[in-house]
C-alpha cells in the first residue's frame, strides 16, 4: 500500500476496498502488519537501531538502544501474533477493553469499536497501545499531545513530503517528532543531543521515540479503519486549547 507512504494524510477507508476484495476481513491484519512496520521501523530509525540486527546492533547511544530493544520485545510479547482463531468473543474483548477506551474516548464506547465484530483481536491491539501511553510511558500528557500533534501536521502528503528537504521546528521536541514522522532514517545525534539539553535523559528520549512511532501508527490505522482518532490521540485540556 504505497499511499501509507507516500501520503499517509489522504488515506481513507476506499484505500484498503482492493485488500477487502482479495482477503475479506483479512484486510484488518494487513492493517495491523502495516501499522506494525511502521512502528518498528521508527524505532529501529529514532534510537539507531540497526533493523536488519535488531536486538544485536552496537551503534549510536548504548543505553537507549537497549532500552528501546528491551520495550520492542516487550510490546512484541505481549501481542498474540499467530496464526489461529482468536478465541475471545466481540463482546468479551469489548468488555475487558472498555474503561481504557471510554477514557480514551470520553464518553461510552456505544458503536466506536463496531467495524471490529469479526476481528475482535484488533480491539486487544487498541488496548495494549492505550495501556502502553497511560499507564507505563514517563511522559506527561501536555507533551504526548504535543506529539501527536506534530505528527498529525508533519504527516507526508505527497512523495517530495516524505522525501525532500524542509525546515523543521526549532522546539527539539518537535524537531524529533517532525523528522521520525517524515524520514526517521535522517534522525541524528545532534537532534538527540538537543532533547538531553532540554532535559531528557535516556528514558525520556525512549519514550519520545516510542510516541512518535506510535502516533505514526495510528495516524495510518485509523484512517484506513475509518475510526475516532481520539481513540488514540490524546485530547487537548480546555486550557491547552485556549
């Protein structure tokens, strides 16, 4: 699906109509694989990582890299990735994901999650990420959605996008959320070194990592699934917004 990079901003439902024609509700899992790549790659791209090596790789900064290496592996476990029938009903993984989505959502899930019914297990994906960015991330909630948002507007809209030359933020924060969104492979020890002045140490920077290539994620998942992006995306306070 080259639109998820080329211009992952126009993507919507119609974009995933010929993987529908071929693989029926199948098309939720290339769904998955490809949010998935998307994600890992990141990573792989935003810690020096090298993905071809990965967890054996020796390069850039030694302690993020095995931290990043460490919570790869940890999100990859707890994933159920085989190929068999997803014993849980539609029901029961709605009940057990619930209270992560209404407070994701802000109000009762109702509907939001119904495009689901026959691949129940994406509604465990949507979980383990909601638990990941509520529960375990180091960052407050004013800065994950400050990435998300730097995600959502550095999103590529054509190839020169993803591909060319631009002038990215001055906030190091920004700058990083900025460049892992349009080419993380450009990512350098310089703009590392701007977050460590600005006062990140190695976890902070793991988790900045970890946002941005969640945010890139979903960015692509919920526009090809048709769903709420504030299942994800963390809404601005009344104050933010003012």
């Amino acid at each position: 699906m080259r639109t998820a990079y080329t211009a992952p901003a126009h993507l919507t439902p119609r974009d995933l109509v010929p993987v529908r024609a071929v693989a029926g509700d199948g098309a939720f899992d290339y769904v998955l694989v490809l949010g998935s790549f998307h994600f890992i790659n990141r990573i792989a791209d935003l810690l020096g990582v090298d993905p071809e090596a990965l967890p054996d790789a020796l390069r850039r900064f030694e302690v993020v890299r095995r931290l990043g290496v460490r919570v790869a592996a940890r999100l990859l476990a707890r994933m159920d990735l085989a190929n068999r029938a997803y014993a849980p009903s539609y029901e029961s993984a709605l009940g057990s994901a619930a209270p992560l989505v209404e407070r994701a959502l802000g109000r009762p899930v109702g509907d939001a999650l119904a495009s689901f019914r026959s691949r129940p297990k994406m509604i465990e994906v949507l979980a383990l990420a909601l638990a990941e960015r509520d529960e375990r991330s180091t960052l407050d909630r004013a800065t994950l959605a400050r990435v998300q948002r730097t995600v959502e507007d550095a999103l590529p809209r054509s190839l020169e996008d993803s591909t060319g030359f631009h002038a990215r933020p001055k906030d190091p924060v920004e700058a990083f959320a900025f460049v892992g969104t349009r080419y993380p492979a450009r990512t350098t020890p310089a703009m590392v070194d701007a977050l460590r002045r600005a006062g990140y140490d190695d976890l902070g920077v793991l988790d900045l990592a970890i946002a941005i290539a969640d945010a890139n994620n979903w960015a692509r998942m919920y526009r090809l699934l048709d769903l709420a992006p504030e299942l994800l995306y963390i809404r601005p306070s009344a104050q933010q917004r003012a």
